[in-house]
C-alpha cells in the first residue's frame, strides 16, 4: 500500500502484538513489532496502544502482557495489558448460578496484578474480551477502579453492550467499547452502545471494524468527545482503517477530534509531547 499523507497527527487505541515470533512464522497470521512498526507509520500512525492476541482459555496473560511492554520499549506503543477471570459472560440461568461457586484459577488475573501493571510505567490500560478470556471477580474490579485507567472492552454475541451496563460500566472506571460495541460489524449492537453514551460520562467507542459511514458519522456528530480511533491492526491494515474515516463527510475538526485529541485526553501517553 502506498504511504498515505492526509495532515492529521493519528493516535490509534486499538492494536494487537503477537510477542510469539515462532507463531509470527510459522502461521502468518499475525505480525511481529517491526512490520506493525512500518505499517502503522506507513498510515501516518504515530502511536498505537497494543495488547497480547488471544490465548488459549487455560493459560494466563501475565507472560505475554509482559512480552508486549517489553516489546513496546523504544517503539511507538503503548502496551495495554490483557486480563482474564473465572465469571461466565453469557447472559443465562446456567452461567448465573456456575459465577456463584467460580474459584479463581492461578491462570486468571489476580488484584495485584492490576496494581503493578498500573503501577510500573509500562502500561497505560487494559482489555477484556469476557467471551474468550472470562470477566475478573469484584476484587479484580475494585482494583480496576482504583487504578482508574481505561479498559477497551469488547461486546461479542453472549455479552452485548446492555451486559457491559449491567456490570463493567458500574464500576466507574473509563470503557471503551471496541467496535461501537457491535465488534464485528454488529449494527442493533452498535444502536445500543451509541444511545449508552447518553447515560455513561465515562464510557467511550473505538472505530475499529464499523464499517457503516451512517453510524460513524452520526456518532461523531452527536457524540464528538467520545469516539476514538481504533485500527484493528494487524487484522485490519491501518491504512484501510485511517481512510474509512477521511472519506466521512465530517468536518476537520471532528476528524481532529477522533484521530487524536479524544484519545489523547483519554490516554496521556498518547500525547504529542509523548511522540518519539
């Protein structure tokens, strides 16, 4: 893809960094530090928060959100840290009464792990994808809160952004809901996490994977504060995810808004004087 030159300084919260070089390898589907380094720059990205991929369900995050920082260093990231926890995200009878007696394994995120990512300077938020990875029990919660950094949380089939209400934005802290909470490309989903936007001073959405120009326009017009730019890489490239939203039919100074100014408020790393 060509180098794209559109005048705008992009900050982007929503980027992934498999730390596996061998997985890198051996199945190409995702993309080491230095070729995410090049995409991102070659789309005009100047800084990209970044958190592990996926993990299998029995295994923790703690090696891998560590992998991340370190690989963030002398690089335009900012890690975010992925967490994990015992509670079922599904909304059923079933999954209500096994929470009751879910015992918190060694492989989930434990509070003190929240204290010192929070803590150490290495890391500026955290993800949840409560589908795949679990929801944290209340202690992991409550220090989530205390700690006070963003949480991009995804709304997957099972845990819709009406879940996310019932529980995550009740503890105060700042959310943002991937994809317009509709990640992928889940539009009644993405209607609910817009009009959630009226009730919730804390929570924000990410751009990733909307693929609708009527929802990011309208979100942008009467919600300027809150929409952040969000890429998807490496599984979106971030060329493509730059230009969906230079081809809106938004004015400059919402394009500012989104690209950088509404992050950088969010997230003080994002910040131009952070740049390297």
């Amino acid at each position: 893809m060509l180098e794209l030159e559109h005048g705008f300084r992009v900050v982007d919260i929503h980027g992934h960094l498999d730390h596996d070089e061998v997985a890198v390898s051996t199945h190409g589907r995702n993309v080491g530090p230095d070729r995410l380094e090049r995409e991102c720059h070659q789309a005009g990205v100047v800084r990209t928060a970044v958190s592990p991929t996926q993990r299998p369900r029995d295994i923790g995050y703690v090696r891998a959100n560590n992998a991340v920082a370190r690989l963030s260093v002398d690089r335009p990231f900012l890690a975010f840290a992925r967490l994990n926890g015992p509670l079922a995200a599904a909304e059923s009878p079933i999954s209500t009464f096994r929470n009751i007696y879910a015992p918190r394994e060694t492989h989930h995120t434990r509070p003190g792990d929240i204290e010192q990512y929070a803590y150490d300077d290495r890391f500026h938020g955290f993800v949840l994808d409560p589908i795949h990875d679990g929801l944290p029990k209340e202690p992991v919660r409550e220090e989530l809160a205390a700690v006070d950094l963003p949480v991009i949380v995804y709304c997957r089939e099972g845990f819709p952004p009406s879940a996310a209400a019932d529980t995550l934005l009740t503890d105060g802290y700042p959310v943002v809901l991937a994809g317009f909470g509709g990640y992928p490309m889940a539009e009644s989903r993405m209607e609910t996490a817009l009009a959630l936007l009226d009730e919730y001073d804390h929570l924000y959405l990410d751009t990733c994977a909307v693929r609708s120009r009527e929802l990011l326009e309208r979100g942008l017009q009467e919600h300027p504060d809150r929409i952040i730019f969000g890429s998807g890489t490496p599984e979106i490239h971030p060329n493509v995810a730059v230009m969906e939203i230079l081809t809106l039919d938004l004015p400059e100074d919402a394009m500012r808004r989104v690209f950088n100014r509404n992050p950088s408020r969010l997230v003080p790393g994002f910040a131009a004087g952070a740049d390297s």
